[in-house]
C-alpha cells in the first residue's frame, strides 16, 4: 500500500492489493459516537471498498455477530452496556477468527499489551488520522487473505494426501513415529487413522523386514531419500501386502532448526507381484501335460541343491522315459501319443506330495523327472514304485517307464547329480526297459 496525495491536498491510497479483494471484506463499526463510526465507515468505504456496518454499542454488535458475518470487528472501549474487556472477551470467545481492532480515547484505562491479551490484534488511539486507520486495516486484510490461502492450500493438501491411490505416511525423523497417513494406509494397515497416530512405523513389518528397512531409512536420512521394493506390510486383518516404499527427508517447518520429517509413499504391488508370478509360472509350464518344463526344471533344481546343503537335508531326482514312444505314435498317431504323454503328466501330478516341495518336470519329447525333497533313496524308491503302478493302469498304446532314482550326495554339483539321475535311467534302459534302477 501506498499514499499518494492529490492536488487538492487530501491524501490518497494506492492499493497493492486488488479492489475486488478488499470489497469481499465486511467490517462491522461500535462506537456509541455517531461522527466516530461515520467517519471510519466513509473512509473505508471510499477508500478499501470495504462493506460497513455501523452499530452504536457492544450490545448491538453482539446481536449483529449472531445474525450475520463479519470479517473485521472496530469497536470503542467505552459505551453504554457491554464495553470494555468484557465486550473483548465475549466477541475473542465466540468468533476466534474475527479480527478485533479497538480504538479508544481512554489509553492509560487499557493498556495495549492487555487489549492484545484480551484477543484483538491491534489499537488506534483517538483522535487518529484517516491514514492509520487504512494502514491497520489494509495490514488485516493482507494477514486474512495470507491466511486464507494457507487454509485452502492445506485444503488441497489434505484432499490430495487422503484421496491418493498410494498409501502415505508422515513420521518424525528421530523417533519414526507416525504423525499422520492417509486412508490408502489406512486401508493397508486395517487401523484407523487413530489407532496408527504417534505409533513406531516398523512395528508394522516383521523381524526380518525390520532389519532391512532400519538399514534403508539409515541410507535415506543420508542421501535425502531412496526407494526399496516389495516390502511385507501384515495387515490386522491377516492380509499380507508387499510394497514400494519411498522415502523423502523434508525440513520440518513447525520443529526445531534443521529437523526434518520423512515422507513415505507406500505403492500395493501384491496384484502385479502375482500376475507376474503367474506369468513366469506359465512360461515354465508345460502346456500339454501341466508340469513344468526344461527351463523351470534347472531354476528349480539348482534352488533345491542349494537348499539340501544349507539344511542337511535328503534330496532325490527321479528320471522317466516313455519307452516305445516312437513307435506308439508311428501305430497310433500323434494324437494318440499327446494323450498318452497327457496321461503321464495326470499320473505324475498325482504321485508325488505337495506339501514336501515335490515338483514335477516334462523336459520334451518323452522324458520327465520329479524333484524330491526331504527325500531318499528309498522313499524315491515307493514313489517310483506307486508311479509305475499307476502307469499301468491307463491306455499305454505300447509303452512302459523306464525309471531312474538318484539321491543328492553332498559335494556334488547340481550336474554331478543331473548327471548320477541320468545314469540310473540308462541302467534301467540296459535292464530291458520298463524297470526301476536306484543309484
């Protein structure tokens, strides 16, 4: 704002701040002096564009305040009935968002510090020039609009944080306790926003995740900030999600100098997680019979050697060749060849335990092998056993097994026991075919 003044001599105001806004502004006057709230009124009005209203005492400003809205209050310290602190009091107590000025021929009566402490925001002394009067409300204005704006920017932040798809949180940076989270968290966690508040953020991970994450947050408040996939989050109502999570360290405007708060975006990737592993499920599939295929057959072994040497525990590879395949589909078809190789996949599926990690492959052609763990030679030995029997049940259009068991021996490799698997299957071969052979 700007005084500027006129040939005439009477001062004017250039506003910085623009018209329209200021006439949005109701300004409500009590003095119990006609010619004192005439004269704020005129110069408000003329000058701000303010809306006034003019009311002769602390009563009539009070019924007006119930009935309609006001943004700046301007009264007198002295009137007939409620004045003073009193009128203060009861206008800061019900309408803590109106700015009160007050202005009074009777300074040493009320102190300045007692008028602020009393709820208004600040003092004109009468008699007052017109300018000063501008001044402290112009200064209101721009203090309403700056708050006003602060206001609808939260807003916006709020609706953006609540409403995003992606689960939120906000936590202190030494404590990792939680300040605030979004309902996507909400709905993550299965707490309320309550239940989580002021709660440590790990507690929300198992043992396991815990270490890693503590290691990540470490590495974040370093380099101010980082990302880390497929996290574990247990929700309380028993679902397990994995998550992205990312992390921004942000200079904490209501904390001390240099505190900062760490901003975590939590991403549900459990969908994508299983669509991609029923993908590359399918990728490893057999289509004809249901096993998996060469490829997952040596991703799987390789696993499996590595977990019977970490464990000590037995592992067995059972090999099987469809004999007089060829000439079954040379006799019959290959239609009547994909139904017996069919078959031998049902048979497979049925014969070993699931629930022991027994995994079942067709490498091509007529050649299968299971994967079994915790497993020995003998007990492949029965499983081969009840296979062979089963097979002879179905139409075979011709064909035998040729069944080859190998049990892991530590200090092989995973060729070395490819390699005894495949042997056994040769010696049962040698033997006249559709026989078992154990190395």
């Amino acid at each position: 704002m700007k005084f500027s003044q006129e040939k005439s001599g009477r001062f004017c105001v250039e506003l910085d701040t623009p018209p329209e806004i200021m006439a949005r502004y109701r300004v409500l006057v009590a003095d119990d002096e006609a010619s004192m709230t005439d004269v704020v009124a005129r110069t408000l009005r003329m000058d701000l564009h303010c809306e006034v209203v003019e009311v002769s005492s602390g009563n009539s400003a009070i019924a007006l305040l119930n009935t309609e809205s006001f943004d700046i209050f301007i009264t007198d310290m002295v009137m007939p009935g409620l004045h003073g602190f009193e009128l203060l009091g009861q206008v800061n107590a019900t309408w803590p968002d109106l700015a009160l000025v007050v202005m009074t021929g009777h300074a040493p009566e009320f102190p300045y510090t007692e008028v602020v402490k009393a709820g208004a925001c600040d003092f004109i002394r009468k008699p007052f020039p017109p300018l000063e009067l501008l001044a402290k409300v112009v200064r209101i204005i721009r203090e309403q609009e700056m708050l006003r704006n602060l206001k609808n920017a939260e807003c916006r932040y709020r609706s953006l944080f609540d409403l995003a798809s992606e689960g939120m949180v906000l936590l202190g940076e030494q404590s990792y306790q939680v300040r605030d989270v979004n309902r996507a968290f909400e709905r993550l966690c299965g707490k309320s926003r309550e239940q989580i508040d002021g709660t440590y953020i790990l507690d929300f991970f198992g043992e396991a995740e815990r270490t890693r994450l503590e290691t990540w947050l470490s590495l974040c408040a370093r380099m101010g900030g980082g990302l880390i996939g497929e996290v574990v989050l247990d929700s309380d109502s028993g679902t397990r999600h994995f998550i992205d999570l990312s992390a921004t360290f942000i200079h904490d405007a209501g904390g001390p100098a240099g505190q900062r708060m760490v901003f975590l975006t939590a991403k549900d990737v459990t969908e994508r997680r299983e669509i991609e592993r029923q993908m590359a499920d399918t990728a490893q599939r057999d289509e004809l019979t249901g096993l998996y295929n060469k490829r997952g057959f040596h991703s799987r072994l390789a696993w499996v050697v590595k977990q019977a040497v970490e464990n000590q525990t037995p592992l067995s590879l059972i090999m099987i060749d469809l004999d007089n395949f060829k000439s079954c589909n040379d006799t019959y078809g290959h239609q009547a060849g994909d139904a017996v190789l069919a078959a031998t996949g049902g048979i497979i599926r049925t014969s070993f335990r699931r629930v022991q990690g027994d995994t079942g492959f067709r490498f091509g052609g007529d050649e299968f092998g299971i994967i079994l763990e915790n497993t020995n030679t003998v007990g492949a030995h029965s499983v081969a056993q009840r296979l062979s029997e089963s097979f002879d049940k179905i139409e075979r259009r011709g064909t035998t097994l040729s069944i080859g068991v190998a049990e892991y021996r530590f200090g092989m490799s995973v060729e070395e026991f490819l390699g005894a698997a495949d042997q056994a299957l040769y010696e049962a071969k040698s033997q006249g075919k559709n026989t078992i052979a154990v190395v």
